[in-house]
C-alpha cells in the first residue's frame, strides 16, 4: 500500500513542527518520494543524523508503506 506525499510531510511536520518540507512523487507511483526538508533540529547534526533522524519520524514506514525516499536535508540558514 502506497503512501500520499500528504502522508509524507504530515509524519515530518509531526516530528519537526516549524519545517519547511516539499515533496515530489518522482515517478507519479505514489511509491518513489523526494523530500527537501528545513528543520532548525537538524542544525549541528551530520547528514547521516538528520536522515536518520527523518527516517525515524516515518515510523518504521520505510521499505513498507515507502519504498523509496531521497532526502535533502539541512537547518535554515541564518
């Protein structure tokens, strides 16, 4: 069952309120996301933590729900 890029950015608001998220349904399959994410919690934090970090707010939807999501991360710039 696939997920709605609504879905998608619902689960990352949840998990960091004041970000700036888009998402893309690369492939129009509802299967294959890109996600730019904004988030001031990913400030301090290596690329491999703020996805992690990401990957932690689908909730173990990853690899069921979501097959594929690119990440492009980063905090706000100052």
């Amino acid at each position: 069952m696939a997920m709605t890029a609504l879905e998608i950015e619902e689960l990352i608001i949840k998990a960091f309120p004041n970000a700036k998220v888009i998402i893309d349904d690369l492939r129009g399959d509802g299967d294959h996301y890109a996600a730019q994410i904004i988030a001031e919690e990913f400030r301090g934090k290596t690329r491999v933590q703020q996805h992690q970090m990401v990957y932690n707010a689908m909730g173990g939807r990853m690899g069921k729900e979501l097959h594929a999501l690119a990440l492009n991360t980063s905090a706000p710039s100052e």
